[in-house]
C-alpha cells in the first residue's frame, strides 16, 4: 500500500507524458486517476498509523553500500512523513482535477499533467526518505519540477526568467544542503536519520577546525541545514523566486505555495528537530529569520496589484509564521499550520485563477471589481479563504495561528516575545491585504475597461469542486485536528519531533488570547471603508508618504541590492572575459589565430602555382640544390 502512494504518481507522469499517443482526456483523466488513488491511500495510512500505530520502514533496495557510506532507497512512513503524505496528495490531487478546466485551451495539456505527477512524486520521495541523500534527490526533483512547470509557457520571455531565477536562487540554498549533508557524514560517519539522531548527544561538544576558528559541529550542521530550507522556503534575503514564479500557470502557484516545494523547509527543520533542539544559535536564527520574513512579506503585500502575487506574498509570510515556530521549538506547531495552510492558500490561489478566467487571464485587482453577482461561487469560496488565512475565529487559520502566537509568549525568552508581538502585528497587515485583495475583486465598481462585465463568468463545474473540498479543509481542518496535532495531552507526534523543553498551550493570559482575533475582525471594517467607500484616504496617505510607499512597492529593494553586488559585477566579469579572454587570447591565437596562420601560408604557396612549366623547374632546381649541399655538408 505504502509502495501505491509513493509510484502511482510517477506512473501517471510517465504514461501521462506520451498523452498525444493515447489521447488529450484519457492522459487527463489517467494522471488525475493515479493521484487521486494515490491521495485515498494516503489517507488510509494516516488511519492506520493513527489507529494501530502502524509504521514503519519500507525498503524498495539497496542504493549505496560503499566503505562506511550504506544508503537504501526506502519509504519511512512515522506520523510526520503519513501527514505530509496525505496533505501533499489530496492537494495535489484537487490541482490536478482543477487542472483539466484550467488548461483546457491549452495545446500542450498532456505534458503539464505529467510534469504536476512527476511534481508530485518527487515531494513525496523527499517526505519519506529515511536518509539524507535519498532526501536530497527528492530535494533536487522537486527543483527540476519547479523549473520545468514555472517556464512551462516558455514562449513568454517572463516565464523563462522566472524559471531561470528560481532555479539558480534555490541552488544558493541547496548549496548550504549539500554542505550540511557532508559535515553530518564527516562527524557521524552515517546518512541515516535514525542513527544520527541516536548520535547526536554524543557529540554536542565536538568542534570543527575552519579557517583557524573554533565551530560547534552541530551549529554549522543546522545553520546549513537551514540554508537549504530558506532557499527552498523563500526566506527572506532567498525569497525573490517565488513572486516570479507566479508566471507559470496558476495550478502550478497553487501546488507549488500550498502543498510542496516551499513546505519542503519546513519539514526539513522539523525532521532534524533532534539536530535543531542541541543548538540555541541555530534555533534562535531560525526564529529571526521567519520574523522578519513574515512582516517583510505582509508589509510587501499590502501595495501589490498582481493577484497572484499577493497570494504568493502571503504564502512567504505564513512560511514565516511556521519558522519562527520552529525556531522558539513548537515544531508539532509549524506542522500544524503547514497542514492548515495548505488547504486555505490551495483554495486562494485556485480561487485566483477561477477570477483570472473570468476576467480573461487578467491579474491587475485594480481593473476588476462589482462582478460578484457574475461569479457568485468563487466569492463566496474566495471568501472562505480569506476568512482563514486571516485568522478570522473558528476557521483553520485561527487555530493553528494563534496557537504559534501563544507558544511564543509562553516560551517566555526574548525571543519568543519578540516574535509574538509580530505575530500579532503581521497577523494584522495579513487581514489587510487580504480584504484589500477581496473588496477591490468582487466589491466597488467596475474598472475594466476592455473586457465588458457582460463577458465575466463563472468557472466550469470541475474548476468548481476542487475549490468546494480546499473550502470545507479551510473551515473544518483546524477544528478537527487541533486536539490531535497540538493537543497538551497528544501523543501524535511520537518519536517522529524531539522536544527537550516541550511548553504545553495552558494558561493562557485572556487578552493573548483575544488580541489576534480583535485585530483580525476590525481589519474588515476598516479595509471595506479604506478600499471601497473612501479611497481618498489612502490616496492622500500615499502622496505624504511617498518614499515609504515605494520602498514597499519595490519589495524592500532586494532585488536592486542583488543587482548592484552580485548581477551587474558579474556581468561586466562575464563581459570582460568573453571580450579579454575568449575572444581576445583564446580566438586570437588559438582557433582564429592558428587558421590565420594557415591562410597567409596558403596563399604564398599558392602564388608558386604560376601553370608554368620553368618556375615549377627552377622550384625543383632549387630543391635538388639544397639536398646535394646538405648531403655535402654531412
């Protein structure tokens, strides 16, 4: 069963990829059939491992048995693979249905159902791996994918720009994994999470010699680790992939920001959470970076128009949330806010392009508006989405959320405070943005001026009911799984997460536990009077606030920063050596220069090829001359 929900996927990919030989639909309905097969299985192991405690390690063969180096490729089902198994599934599987109607004018649909299933597997192999090296080539597939499916309309030169920016971003960050990877092997002489885990208190006082300096072996190993995560992740200073990536076709944003490539870092923190726990240093960065992640990505959101982009945004910000809970040791937290997530920012982004179809592929909010009476059924799921992102009470979001704002505060270190009150206050600029987005979509006027609000309409019914099963996640998921995820008396987790100093959610202040939700609630009010009854206001804080307004507006300027040090030096480099070394020295006299050679000698000797039989003589004579001196001389 396990072996089913790990290569049915990769088995529609493959069969999927030849879709023109067999059909358009019968390679769409086979790559959906195959990952919704896939996704009931998946639930069916979460039950069994819940139920029987049935888990396991599932060996498929021996991969690498070389000196110490002994690494199989195996399936470890425990209770974090069997969650993010069945999350990355059934989401997956609603993508791929969704999909259908979505690419249904698109000429090359086979290759995109395949690409989504190889997507597909290739996170699912990262999720089960029992090793690093079987992780990290689940690691790199989900890479390769990601390339292949953002630049899958390649015509466009954004797309491939945006291809090409994620992929070369996150080899940064794979680079950090990869370094991680060998300094586990050099102190515990294994790849195997188990037998590292075992280890790992023994040699919390071994150091590594780099560069004359003193490093604790298990800091740098989880400060590499996190490298890789934040590359992978979009943290902040490895983020500016993602909003790029929203160029590939929004099934793609929605599978990519909800259930796999960015959750990816999440899950390797919580994995080496018996790495993670031995390293104050590595945990306290992780907090930090996903605090100022979270309010970069807020802040960022709250000026966007791109639709998409505010969604992906968003996603940055929330991966913030689950990393700071992380780094103050709420790993079974961040876990359940990866699962909540997935359901709530799936339906967002499927939710966005049920608006982008029915505006024609426009993405600009600020040429939509007053068409929610023509899409009645995307605004009501759209706002269900936006219900539980926010945090609004009693939707997932506001379980899983709250929960890492309140472990924060109870860690009781400056840390943890620090990040609880931005917690709080991107929770805030979250709930704006996010009404922003909704009120300026489907509420105040009409502000399309090419495309007549007579031609907006609402999405086919398989668009539809991929959107309905992400709604009913978003709303009832927190609820249903909060006491099991999270719970103070849960055993869930088991010896999958490691807490050393494990804070139970008790005793909570009162106005901790209201502050989230008041803010959240007074953010609509205030969003529908700022974005649709009186947009003056905001005009007027705008044009005094100018400098502000365009430093959100250029996100903070990161990319121009990563110009200004790393692209333009390079490219002038790059220039300097095609024009200096390649053309100037190498062409020079290598190629160009030896061929000139030749073509000066020949066309001397051609000048002796007269036709004429006495210089040929004389040439002859000269020759003969030549040979008796030297015979002479000898």
């Amino acid at each position: 069963m396990e072996y089913l929900a790990i290569f049915l996927p990769l088995i529609g990919s493959v069969i999927t990829y030849f879709g023109k030989s067999i059909g358009n639909l019968f390679s769409q309905i086979f790559s959906c059939s195959m990952v919704v097969i896939s996704a009931v299985i998946s639930f069916l192991i979460f039950y069994d491992g819940l139920i029987n405690n049935n888990y396991g390690n599932y060996l498929i063969f021996e991969w690498i048995n070389s000196g110490n180096l002994n690494v199989n490729w195996s399936i470890k089902i425990d209770p974090l693979s069997s969650i993010m198994v069945m999350v990355v599934t059934s989401v997956s599987a609603l993508v791929h249905i969704y999909s259908i109607g979505y690419m249904s004018h698109d000429p090359h649909k086979p290759r995109f159902m395949s690409y989504l299933s190889l997507f597909t597997f290739s996170m699912l192999c990262l999720v089960v791996s029992d090793n690093f090296l079987q992780l990290f080539f689940g690691w790199e597939g989900v890479g390769l994918c990601s390339y292949l499916l953002i630049g899958f309309w390649f015509k466009r030169e954004t797309a491939n720009n945006a291809a090409i920016k994620a992929f070369i971003v996150n080899r940064v960050g794979d680079f950090g994994l990869a370094i991680g990877i060998f300094i586990i092997f050099l102190v515990f002489g294994t790849l195997n999470f188990d037998e590292i885990f075992l280890l790992v208190p023994e040699f919390t006082q071994t150091n590594l010699n780099i560069f004359a300096s003193e490093f604790s072996a298990i800091t740098l190993i989880c400060v590499f680790l996190f490298i890789g995560a934040m590359g992978k992740s979009a943290q902040f200073l490895l983020h500016t992939w993602l909003p790029d990536a929203m160029e590939g076709p929004t099934p793609v944003s929605a599978l990519i920001h909800a259930a796999t490539m960015v959750t990816a870092g999440v899950f390797l923190v919580v994995r080496c959470s018996p790495i993670f726990e031995y390293s104050q240093f590595a945990m306290n960065l992780v907090a930090i970076t996903g605090m100022i992640t979270a309010l970069f990505a807020a802040s960022v959101a709250l000026v966007q128009n791109d639709i998409k982009k505010i969604i992906a945004y968003s996603t940055c910000s929330q991966l913030g949330y689950m990393f700071f809970a992380a780094g103050v040791g709420a790993y079974h937290i961040a876990m359940f806010h990866l699962f909540t997530h997935a359901f709530f920012k799936a339906l967002l982004f499927l939710g966005a392009g049920s608006v982008i179809h029915a505006f024609q592929e426009e993405q600009d909010i600020t040429k939509m508006g007053g068409v929610w009476k023509k899409i009645p059924y995307t605004m009501i799921l759209m706002l269900i989405g936006t219900l539980a992102l926010t945090g609004f009470p009693f939707l997932s979001g506001f379980y899983s959320k709250d929960a890492i704002i309140e472990f924060a505060y109870l860690k009781g270190t400056s840390i943890g405070y620090y990040t609880c009150s931005v917690g709080v206050f991107t929770a805030f600029l979250t709930a704006i943005y996010s009404w922003r987005l909704f009120f300026k979509t489907f509420f105040g006027e009409y502000n399309n001026k090419s495309i007549p609000i007579e031609k907006t309409h609402e999405s086919p019914l398989v668009m539809i009911i991929p959107l309905i099963m992400l709604a009913i996640g978003a709303l009832a998921a927190g609820y249903l799984f909060k006491e099991l995820l999270i719970g103070n008396n849960s055993t869930f987790w088991g010896e999958s997460i490691l807490f050393l100093d494990y804070v139970k959610l008790e005793n909570i202040p009162f106005w901790l536990i209201i502050i989230t939700p008041v803010v959240v609630i007074i953010a609509i009010p205030l969003s529908y009077y700022l974005y649709v009854k009186d947009k003056k206001i905001l005009d007027g804080v705008k044009n005094s606030n100018l400098p502000l307004y365009n430093f959100l507006l250029n996100k903070w300027y990161i990319d121009e920063i990563y110009d200004f040090i790393f692209i333009n030096p390079l490219k002038k480099l790059g220039v300097f050596f095609w024009k200096k070394g390649d053309q100037g020295t190498i062409d020079r006299f290598g190629p160009d220069g030896i061929s000139k050679v030749i073509k000066f000698i020949s066309d001397k000797a051609v000048q002796f090829q007269s036709g004429y039989i006495y210089d040929y003589a004389f040439v002859m004579l000269i020759g003969l001359s030549a040979l008796i001196t030297y015979l002479i001389l000898n």
